[in-house]
C-alpha cells in the first residue's frame, strides 16, 4: 500500500489577504486581483491559519479549524479558484 503525499499550500503570490471578520464572517480583500470576497467561517478561519503559519495541508488544516479532511481539501481548493492559495 502507498501513502499518498499531502499536497501543501500557501498563500499565493500577490495575494496579500486583507480580512475584517464579524462573528463567523468574513470579507477578504485580494491585493493583486483587487478584488473583495466574503468567505464562510471555515474558508475565513483557514486563511487566517495559513497567513500565520506559512504552509498547510488538508489534514492540518482540518485538525486547526475542527472540520473534517474532505471539507479542508474542498475548502483549500475553493481558496485557490479565487486566487488567495497555491500549491507549494
């Protein structure tokens, strides 16, 4: 049996996440696209966590922010769609 190797993420290149979080809300900014995003507690909670620490995979990802693996992996690649994640 082979164990697959996590993919690792980090905050894309340009990105630059400016975030105002009220309760569960979130409203990020992405400085090279210029554009403003409001992102579910999760995907706000998971880009908070990735800004402080540098680089994640869905198994980090979902034991930091108490969610399941497959909604961390949903929600790292919803993040890339809208340009604040890369694969590192």
């Amino acid at each position: 049996m082979h164990s697959r190797t996590p993919i690792r993420w980090s905050l894309a290149v340009g990105a630059d996440p400016e975030w105002r979080r009220w309760d569960d809300e979130f409203v990020v900014h992405h400085a090279l696209a210029n554009d403003t995003h409001r992102l579910s507690a999760p995907a706000g909670r998971a880009l908070e966590y990735l800004a402080t620490v540098g680089s994640i995979d869905s198994l980090d990802l979902a034991h930091a922010c108490a969610i399941g693996e497959d909604q961390a992996s949903e929600t790292l690649t919803a993040l890339a769609e809208l340009g604040f994640v890369e694969q590192c």
